[in-house]
C-alpha cells in the first residue's frame, strides 16, 4: 500500500538558477513563511550549486547564502531548512558555517558515477546530527542496476535517503519508476525522487516514482527552477490530494503562495520551449540552457545545436568550460561552411 511521500521544496536552490541568484533576504522570508504555513516539512536554501557554488563559474549570489539560511531558519516554526552539498564545489568548511547558520538537513549531491567521493561529507554530516541525503544526478544517463550500486554506497556512508535525480529532466515515466524500484529493493534506507520538466513529465515522472515507492519527492512552487523548470510543489500536493496521499500539507495555501508569492518576483516563466525541450532530448544538465543561450547570442550560434552536442559528448556538472568550447568549435564549422559556399 502507498503511504504519502515527504515533500521538499526547492524554490529557493533550485530556483536561485532562474533567478540567476539574485534571491532576496525578504524574497526568501516571504517564501519561506509561505511554505511553511502551508505545512512542508523540509525547505532547501541554498546557491544553485549548492554551498560555496557562488562564483565566477556559476555565477555570483547578490546575497550570501549563509545569510539566506539564517533567514529562513529564522522565519519558520515547523518546517526543517536544508542545503545542498556539491563535494568539489562545497566543502566541510561551508557545511560547518551552514549548520552553525541552522540547517537540519543536508542533500549531498553527485554525479550518478561518482558515489564514492561522497563519503567524508556524509561522514561528517552525521557527526553533526544532521539529516544527510543523497543526490544521484544525472541519473538517466545510467541504467536502475548500476544506480542501485551507487545509493548503497551511500547508504553504506550514512546516508539517510538516497534520490533519484533527473537533473536534464531526460527521464520518462517508466524510467524514473524503473530507477526507484531498483533502490527499493537494494537499500534499507528511504528513496526519493527530484524532476525536472524539460520534457513535460515532471509531474508525470513524480507521480510514477511515487507509484514505485518513492518516500520523498521535490517541488519548486510555480516551477521554479533550471530549464524547463522543476516539479511544481502545488501541483504535486494537488495531485496526491487527489490520489488521497497528501502528505500533510495545504494545498490551497501551496496555490496561494505560488500565486501571490513567487510569480510576483519571477523573471520568467519556465516552460518546456525549444531550448529546454532540447535539454531534456540531449540530456543535458539544466543549468547549461542559459549559458548555452548567452553564448549562442555572443556567436551567432544557435543554442539547440549547442546541447545537442554538449549531450552527445555526455557533458555533466562541473564540465561548464565545455559550453564555450563546444560553441566556439560550431561557430568555427558555421564560419567555414559560409565561405565555402561563397561561389569563387
């Protein structure tokens, strides 16, 4: 029998790419009391990238995210806040200041091949009594078996969830159910999931982990998020209202908070359109569709043809630098084929 997932929202890390973390102190208090009026128990906080992510690589936060997270620890009564951990990105000294700072929770996150460099700072994790979860992004690009080996190391770490993550929203419905099934049968611990909508299955791909037995899932409210954006909080608690696994949360004040809240501040609305659509297709990580569109601007190169290959190379985090070479390399092969084509 399925029981309600817990629900985490990610507006204020995942979304912080949208926002081209340009997050607000009273930005993250108004969400934040939102939230958890609203009743969701875990609010993730943090850079895009995760602790310390805020740099010339992934771009500079107009406010620190030690202070975004003192923020909303301060500003909720019941939920619990988290950050994300990128090991190589952050490191034990940005997870020491966000616990002094008030996290509950840490999510540590790495690529689906790479379990194995996780362990110091899931070590570390429970040593300071947090909750630590694991993040296994990019999880399409390998098949339920090998991932199932990946979530028990980190189960073998300390970690308390291991998460399915479809980072380039790649996945379809019977592959994230595939995937989830798998850590449910390999691990002791519980399994989540986290979409992305670059394919127009966010919810979809939600709803069909949660079938699988998935005990946590991921929203941002409004879709808030890289690329085509995430999951929507509120219409993943519409949806399991109605499937009657609501998780103990306020659907009306969820659909209020990303009206009257989130859409206000909003630059845009993400939506599957071509470019992201293309991520998902390419299966590519999110967070590449606005650098891919700010290069494909500067060299006259269209950005679909930039993911596409940056998929077929099998870019993934951390691999950023490739954008611009990739770029290069096709405004190079656009250039030659002009001249070509000038008759003699």
């Amino acid at each position: 029998m399925l029981k309600p997932p817990r629900l985490t929202d990610t507006t204020l890390r995942d979304g912080s790419h949208a926002m081209r973390h340009q997050f607000t102190r009273q930005q993250v208090r108004s969400v934040v009391e939102a939230l958890d009026r609203a009743g969701v128990p875990v609010l993730e906080v943090t850079h895009g990238d995760g602790l310390a992510g805020s740099s010339i690589q992934y771009g500079f936060s107009r406010t620190s995210e030690m202070d975004l997270i003192e923020e909303a620890r301060n500003a909720v009564t019941r939920s619990r806040i988290a950050a994300l951990l990128l090991p190589g990105i952050g490191t034990r000294k940005e997870l020491k200041e966000a616990g002094a700072r008030g996290i509950q929770v840490v999510r540590i996150a790495t690529q689906c091949t790479e379990a194995d460099i996780s362990q110091q700072h899931f070590g570390m994790a429970k040593d300071m009594g947090l909750e630590a979860i694991g993040f296994l992004m990019m999880s399409h690009m390998r098949p339920p078996e090998f991932l199932a080996e990946q979530a028990l190391l980190m189960e073998s770490y300390g970690a308390d969830c291991v998460y399915v993550v479809d980072s380039a929203g790649a996945l379809l419905p019977d592959g994230a159910a595939a995937r989830v099934r798998a850590l449910k049968q390999a691990l002791k611990i519980q399994v989540g999931f986290h979409a992305h909508n670059n394919l127009g299955l966010g919810i979809g791909n939600t709803l069909a982990a949660v079938e699988a037995g998935a005990d946590q899932v991921d929203g941002c409210l409004r879709g808030l998020g890289a690329g085509a954006g995430n999951a929507a909080t509120e219409l993943i608690a519409a949806a399991l209202d109605k499937l009657g696994l609501n998780p103990g949360v306020d659907v009306f004040a969820l659909l209020n908070a990303a009206e009257f809240v989130v859409a206000p501040f909003m630059p845009f609305q993400p939506i599957p359109d071509r470019d992201s659509i293309a991520i998902g297709y390419a299966g590519v990580y999110s967070t590449f569709l606005l650098h891919a569109k700010r290069l494909g601007k500067q060299y006259d190169v269209d950005p679909l043809e930039i993911l596409v290959e940056l998929g077929r190379r099998k870019a993934v985090a951390g691999q950023e630098d490739w954008i611009l070479d990739v770029t290069l390399e096709l405004a190079k092969q656009k250039q030659t084929s002009t001249q070509e084509a000038i008759p003699s």
